[in-house]
C-alpha cells in the first residue's frame, strides 16, 4: 500500500467521487483520504469526512493545514441541467472553487486533479473525432466554466508550476450512483427504468450520438493520469478522454438483449439543445500517447455489467 500521500477529494459523494474514494482508500489507506461533504453525506460513508465550502477558503486552508493534503482530486461541480437554470451559481462553484484551489496548490505545493466534460465544446466544434486542440464556443454555463477552469489550470501551471492535471469527462455510466442531472443522464436512467418499469421517456431524441465511458475506466484513467511522471504530461489545459459512442436507439437496443419487451419512447427537451452541441466521437490519441490510456469496456460489455449489478441493486 502507498502510504506517502495526503488526499483532499471533493464533490466525493457524486458520481465520480463515490467510486473514487473507495479506489483511494484502498491504495493509500482511510486515514489518508480525506472527503469534502457538503450537504449529502451518505450515513454508509467511512473513511475521514470534513464538511464546507469550496467557494471558502478559510475553510479549504484549514482543511489543508489540519490534514497536511498534499493531492487534492477537484471534483465538486455543478453539473449541465442545473448549471442552465442556476448559471451565477455555476460560475461561483465551479470558477471560483476552481481558483480558490489553484491559489492553495500554489502556496503549498499541492499536485491537483480537476475535472473537465466534453461541454467545453460547442456547435463549432468538429463533431466527429473531436480533436485535442480545437475551437472552444460552448453554449451552456456549465460549459463556459469547464472552458475558462481549463485555460486557468494551464495559466497556473505555466506561471507558477503547479501540477494540475485534467480530464474532459464523457458521459459516465454507473450502476453505483443515481443520475445527477447531467445531459447524458439518460444513459444510466434507462437502465433503472428498463429493470423497474419495462418502459422509458427519454429526453433526447432517438439518433442522439454521444461519447460515454464506463465509470471503472473513468476511474483507471484518472489513476493513470495522476500516476504517470510530470514530464510525460503535454496536456496542462485537459486530457480528451473516451471510450465509446453510442446513440439511444443502439443502447436500447443492447438492452433488449436482457429485457425483450423493453420499450423507448421519445420526448426530447431542453437537454436536446445540449446534446447536439457536443460531439459525436473524441481523439484521444493525446492521452493514449502520453500516459498509455486505453479503455476496457464496450457497449456490449457495459451493457452486460450494468443490468447484472443493478438486478441485484434494485432487489436489495
């Protein structure tokens, strides 16, 4: 067991931090991972917990101090959907959280993981095969952060040398964690209402192509990025990463492999918008070259893992 780190996690109880956490845990030991709680602290949850702000940062200094963080995984953010409706807070949580840990990596030397989304790409954006370095127009909140968090990481990085590192997150699929209200949550709500209701509303149309990644390769490819050597790091903005591209009728269509009477129906909204501004497919020839990515699952093995584990989720 590694037992040299201090960890600082983030937004540890969404979608990405609850599968995180664990994966910390057992690689530096409980008493080394720390979780930021906010407001929703799972009564399950062990390992050590501090409660507060990212937006304070009295209180993340003091965190840091007390607990001698030396790695702190950014995961705290407020996601596409709601960013839409709530765009000041966007900007506050995910802008000024954002900085507020750069500033503290500055002063005591702290390596950073944040976490990026394919919303930094807009409508002008090559669709197919998105490559690394692109036109960066977005048309969400969520997105105008994730776009000025990536240029402040680089910034940071090139002014004062900070290790920061950064993934643009695909849709993830988990069977761990509920939907948190993401563009493409329906890939994950499909799945509960497939085992549960035999029928789903899905709030993008049909055709819909998006990049979605199981969450185990997620989680490896963060692990991989923060354990590969500084000098092999040429990204400093953040990392495409993928895995796979599906549409809803191709996922549907896995599913009724396990569940043949299972039925879709259309009835796209605001989040439609959303969707055809982000890719169809990424490079992420860059990460594959520079730190050795390479994803695990595809449709058809995600699809298997996913109906397996939340039949027995959803009977217990």
């Amino acid at each position: 067991m590694i037992m040299t780190e201090k960890i600082l996690v983030t937004g540890p109880f969404g979608q990405i931090g609850s599968e995180l956490v664990p994966e910390l845990q057992n690689r530096y030991g409980k008493e080394n991972v720390v979780a930021l709680g906010h407001r929703h602290i799972p009564d399950d949850y062990q390992g050590l917990l501090e409660t507060g702000d990212v937006r304070n940062r009295e209180e993340m200094e003091k965190i840091i101090d007390k607990h001698e963080i030396t790695q702190v995984y950014h995961l705290a953010s407020i996601l596409s959907a709601i960013g839409e409706k709530k765009p000041q807070l966007t900007w506050d949580v995910n802008v000024n959280g954002l900085k507020i840990f750069l500033d503290l990596a500055v002063e005591h030397e702290i390596k950073l993981f944040w976490a990026s989304s394919i919303a930094v790409f807009g409508p002008t954006s090559p669709l197919d095969n998105t490559p690394q370095h692109t036109i960066l127009e977005p048309v969400t909140m969520y997105g105008v952060t994730k776009v000025t968090g990536e240029l402040m990481c680089q910034y940071y990085h090139e002014k004062y040398g900070v290790d920061v590192r950064s993934l643009r997150y695909p849709g993830l699929i988990s069977y761990k964690e509920e939907p948190g209200g993401g563009t493409t949550d329906y890939a994950v709500e499909i799945f509960y209402k497939a085992i549960e209701d035999g029928e789903y509303t899905c709030f993008v149309k049909e055709d819909t192509l998006l990049p979605m990644m199981f969450m185990e390769d997620a989680i490896r490819g963060t692990l991989m990025l923060m354990d590969a050597p500084k000098e092999d790091i040429t990204v400093r903005t953040s990392y495409n990463h993928a895995a796979l591209s599906f549409n809803v009728k191709e996922l549907a269509e896995e599913i009724k492999k396990y569940i043949p009477d299972f039925t879709v129906s259309y009835e796209p909204d605001e989040r439609q918008d959303t969707a055809d501004s982000w890719p169809d497919s990424i490079d992420d020839s860059k990460a594959r070259d520079d730190w050795g990515w390479e994803h695990k699952y595809d449709l058809e093995k995600m699809t298997k893992v996913m109906i397996e584990n939340l039949r027995k989720k959803l009977k217990e």
